[in-house]
C-alpha cells in the first residue's frame, strides 16, 4: 500500500516549517540527519491529527552538553529538564522543545531505567513503546521509519515494539499507555499479542506510582470515546470498576457529543469514592472538585431539583445533565427536556442578606442563619419568584 499522500503532508506540516523549528534542526546538524523530530508530532501529522500548537519532540545524535553548548553559543535558553536521561529542553523564542539524546536502555526495572547513549537510529527507535510511535522527521520532512511502522499507523494498530512481554518489563506503564492509545489512536480495538501481554503484566503493576497512572487514565478519560477500553482493561485485570459504572459510562458516551474527564470521574467516584479514587490515581484537587460539582448536580437533577441546580451549580449545570441522564437511566426526550429547561432558566440573585434579618428584628447567630437558609429555601422552590417584600414578610410571620 502507498502512502504517498501522506508522507507529502509531514512536508507541508506547518509545525515543521516554522522558523522556531527549522532553527533548532540547523542548530544540531538536522540537515546531515543527525537530528530529527519524533513521535507524536510526526504520528498525528501523518494522520492528519496535527494541532496548532503542536508540541515538537527531537531525538539526536549529540550528547546532551553538546546541546546545550551549541544553545548557549546561539542564544537560545537551555534547561536539563531530564538530563539523566539524555533530554534538554530548549526555549526559541516563545516555544519549547524538548531534544533527548539517542539512547538504548542497559538496566530496567519496570519504573525505571539505566540508558546508554549511542548514535544508532534503530537502537533508539527499538526501546520505545508502539510502532506508531517510531516514526520520525527529518529537516525537510522526509519520514524516517526504521522499524515499519507506518503501516500501523495508518491501520490504527496499536503494536508494541518487538516483544510485547520485554516492552511492559521495561516499563510497567505501558499498560496503561497501551489501553488510551487504543482509545486514542485504535478506535478501542486491542492487538491481540499486546492485550495478552497486559493481562500477564496485570498482577505486577504495583510498583507503577499512582501519580503516574492517574496522569494516563485522566488523559484516556479526556477522549471522546472509552467506554469500551475501560470495559477491556477491567476484563484484563488492570482496572477495578463496578459493573453499574461501566454502565453508567457506556451511557455517558452516547448521552453527549463531548463527554468530560470530569463527567466521568463523577460517574466513577460515586461507588468508589474519593479516598479510593485518590489512592488509586492520585487526583489534583482542581480534578476532585469539578468532579464533586458535577456529581452533585447531577444527584440533585435526578431529584427533580433543576432550580437548586440552576442556583447552585450555574457554572456546571448544562454538564451535569448528561450525568445525570447517565446515573438515572433517564430517556432521550427527558435529557433534552431538563437540558431546554436550564437553557431558558434566568436565575436572579437572593433578594435577602442576613442585615434585613437583623433589621427586622432577629439577633445575629445560628437561629438567624437557619432562617436565611430557610428563606432561601422558599424562594428556590417557587422558582425564584418570591421577592424581597414577600420574603421578609415570611420573617414577620
């Protein structure tokens, strides 16, 4: 099969021809192809997945000091952001780009591993993790693929490299990085030789940090469908979810055109529970808190509490309905009623503050705040339509 049309597009990738890219393949001998671009730009511009701002990895023949000598010569800023490992970050002008010295790996241990520095391409390419991502890109943008793996790529055939078995000792987070690109890349259909693998590799996965899994599920959990990857990676023992969540999720895919991390982590969060999802993924607490809103919300609309949510949960509100729809079972019609509904809703601000309270006689303390909430309360469920005067009569009653 020719792939010509396809190889002509990494040529005309605008990441490629900018002059922020161009300066750092003239800076380290891209032209005597000692230096190209690797992995996930080349991949997704292969497939015409290419973004704006694209992130432009490097891979080189030249040892990291002397990437940086030659950055310093030039002007251009240097950080060893993984120097162990080989890879400089480079700064040209407002863009980053991160240059790792060609390596093959001497000791690993599953979290970890002892490189050695070298100058052959396909060592390199061999130690890596899928074929797709073995493609690189020279300074014209002529595909360098020493392994073969365009076919892959372009199939949507997510392969380890070599043995499957070798690849997962190497780094037991290749499991996980297996499952979200066939989410990602795979369209959630699993290579055999490689989902066997995994399945072997499932009780030996504890000395993968938690950091570092919940950094690769909250990324699968980003894409637009995975439902059924999260189905495969619970069948092949790498995940635990109850069966009603794999439900409720598979709903929440059909249930909205752009489903959300967070949508899902409340859909998961609710029999597994805070403490068990941050032991298991270690969650920032920006991610626990959308998560917790949208869960609330959505428990309060199974409820039938569409103005508490409109109140409430203004920010979330729109969101939550597909979670809902999803925890509840709801119908189609249903869904899109609740979602006209909050469409339509103006919710004014509470007429009341805690000094008319005090005004109209009551002492500053918790009777007074149980009557403001009450008031609230009143006001909430007559679908914002009582005001200030109605309200405070209430009080005098």
């Amino acid at each position: 099969m020719t792939h010509s049309g396809t190889i002509a597009r990494l040529k005309r990738a605008p990441w490629l021809r900018k002059p922020e890219t161009q300066q750092v393949y003239a800076l380290l001998d891209g032209a005597d192809k000692r230096t190209r671009a690797v992995g996930g730009v080349v991949r997704d511009t292969l497939l015409g997945r290419s973004r704006e701002n694209a992130e432009v990895d490097f891979a080189t023949e030249l040892l990291p000091d002397e990437v940086m000598a030659r950055a310093d010569a030039h002007g251009i800023a240097s950080f060893p952001s993984g120097i162990e490992h080989g890879t400089v970050t480079l700064r040209v002008g407002d863009q980053m780009f991160e240059v790792t010295t060609l390596r093959q790996d001497v000791e690993t241990d599953g979290r970890r591993a002892v490189v050695a520095f070298g100058s052959d391409w396909r060592a390199d390419a061999e130690r890596r993790d899928f074929t797709m991502n073995a493609l690189y890109a020279e300074m014209d943008g002529t595909l360098f693929d020493p392994l073969g793996g365009l076919g892959d790529c372009m199939a949507g055939k997510v392969r380890f490299i070599g043995n499957p078995d070798q690849r997962l000792r190497e780094d037991r987070l290749r499991v996980y990085r297996f499952f979200r690109f066939s989410a990602s890349h795979g369209d959630q259909a699993f290579d055999r030789s490689g989902l066997d693998a995994c399945k072997r590799a499932a009780g030996d996965l504890s000395q993968v940090s938690a950091e570092r899994i919940g950094v690769e599920m909250m990324r699968m959990l980003e894409l637009k469908h995975i439902a059924k990857t999260l189905r495969g990676m619970v069948r092949a023992g790498v995940l635990s979810l109850h069966r009603d969540t794999l439900r409720q999720l598979s709903f929440y895919d059909m249930c909205t055109d752009v489903p959300l991390s967070a949508g899902r982590l409340a859909l998961i969060m609710g029999p597994h529970g805070l403490e068990e999802m941050q032991a298991m993924w270690r969650l920032s607490n920006a991610e626990v808190k959308a998560a917790t809103a949208l869960r609330d919300a959505a428990l309060l609309l199974g409820n039938g509490q569409i103005n508490e949510v409109a109140y409430r949960f203004a920010d979330v509100a729109k969101t939550a309905v597909p979670v809902a729809a999803a925890m509840h079972d709801w119908a189609e019609d249903w869904q899109r009623e609740v979602s006209t509904i909050l469409r339509a809703m103006r919710v004014p601000a509470f007429p009341i503050k805690g000094q008319d309270l005090v005004r109209a006689g009551l002492k500053p303390g918790p009777a007074l705040g149980r009557k403001l909430h009450t008031l609230e309360r009143d006001w909430i469920d007559s679908g914002f339509m009582l005001n200030r005067d109605e309200l405070l009569r209430r009080v005098k009653s």
